[in-house]
C-alpha cells in the first residue's frame, strides 16, 4: 500500500514579513504626526494613535515603548525625509565634498528649507508640551543635543580648512548653525511672517555666508 506523501511545509517569507511590519511603521507614524499636530500631544493618546493606523495598541507600545519615544522617531524620520538617501547623508556629503564654501553654505541653507518644513512644526510641539510633561523634556533635550551636534561637524570641517573669517571660531559657526536651524527661527519667518520655504532656505544660506566666511575668499561680495 501507498504511503501518502509527506505534508510539504511552507517556506518562512521573512521579507514578506519585514514589508508588511515596515508598512505597519509607517501607518503608524503617519498617524501619529497628523494626530500630534492636529489634537496636540496630551490630547493624543497611544490608543487613538494605533486606532488611526489600523494596529494593536501593545504593538505600538512594543516598538516605541512609551508617547515620548514615539515623537523622538517622529524626530528622526522627519529630519531623515522621504526619499532614499537621507537628508543628514546629503549634507554630510555635501560637508566633505564641496570644496568651495559658498556653494556648501548655499546649498546647507536649501537644505534647512527642506528639512525645516517637516521638523520645525514638530519641535515646537515638543518644547511647548514639555512645560507641562517631564517625561519629553529628555526627548526636547536630544533634539537639541543631536542638532547641536551635527551642526559642530559641519563647522568643524570648515574650520579645519580655513574656510572661516578671522576671528570666527569653530565654536561661534556652530552656534550660528545652531541657531539658524532652530525651529522657532522657522516659525517666526514661514509660520508668522508666511515667507516660503524656498526663500528662507535661501535667505539662510545667504546668512550663513555673510556669517562665517573670511572675506578675503573669491566670490564673497557680500562681505567686501
């Protein structure tokens, strides 16, 4: 008599998978940043956030842990942008790459006018909530301390090849970056005074330029 065959098992589809709890991610996130910005965030909840996304609450919880590490990869997400290479690798490359420092400065104040668009609105609502919520004042303090921090690499290599107007300091440039990336700068110029993005990028480069650049550099009109 004839054995029957043997059940054949089903190949583990790990990409499979890892799609659909990428697809999940981003259902998420998406709904926790239309969420936070339209109800604010002690008004949004972790279960309004995975209701919105069309997952369990205990899924959310186990990939952030808590609404305050939730805004952080609301943070990190938005600085890196949508595309597929990330706007942090772009301006690193354009750091390191782009020996002429006007054109670097330029081309750092057009980034600032895209990234800022996506991370401004968010960063405001950070600080704002983190008056009331001391469980986001770390996560208000790594914002600060992450952009900090990429803004010293930045000055640090201009500084490293001289790029600097007399007296101008690595220090000082990163403070000016620092400062002309900060959310509320965006706020004050796009929220308020409804410049576009475009020309607050724009408007940015120009400043960095007129900032930190030694005068003596060819092409620094502004400065002469």
């Amino acid at each position: 008599m004839d054995l029957p065959d043997a059940p054949v098992k089903r190949r583990y589809d790990a990409h499979r998978r890892r799609a659909r709890a990428r697809d999940a991610q981003r259902r998420v996130l998406d709904a926790a940043l239309r969420l936070f910005l339209e109800r604010g965030y002690p008004a949004t909840t972790m279960a309004a956030v995975a209701a919105a996304a069309g997952v369990s609450v205990e899924s959310v919880y186990k990939t952030h842990g808590s609404k305050a590490r939730l805004v952080l990869a609301l943070f990190h997400r938005s600085i890196a942008g949508p595309g597929d290479e990330p706007a942090e690798v772009r301006a690193d490359r354009l750091s390191e790459s782009e020996a002429d420092p006007e054109r670097r400065l330029r081309a750092f104040g057009a980034l600032v006018g895209e990234v800022a668009p996506r991370v401004a609105p968010l960063m405001m609502l950070v600080r704002t909530a983190a008056a009331a919520d001391a469980d986001l004042v770390p996560v208000w303090e790594q914002m600060q301390a992450e952009r900090l921090a990429r803004m010293a690499g930045h000055a640090r290599r201009l500084a490293d090849a001289g790029q600097l107007r007399p007296g101008v300091t690595a220090e000082e440039a990163r403070d000016v970056f620092w400062l002309y990336t900060a959310p509320e700068v965006f706020d004050l110029m796009v929220g308020q005074r409804e410049w576009t993005a475009e020309r607050f990028g724009a408007w940015v480069g120009e400043a960095y330029v007129a900032a930190l650049l030694d005068s003596r550099t060819p092409g620094s009109e502004l400065l002469t």
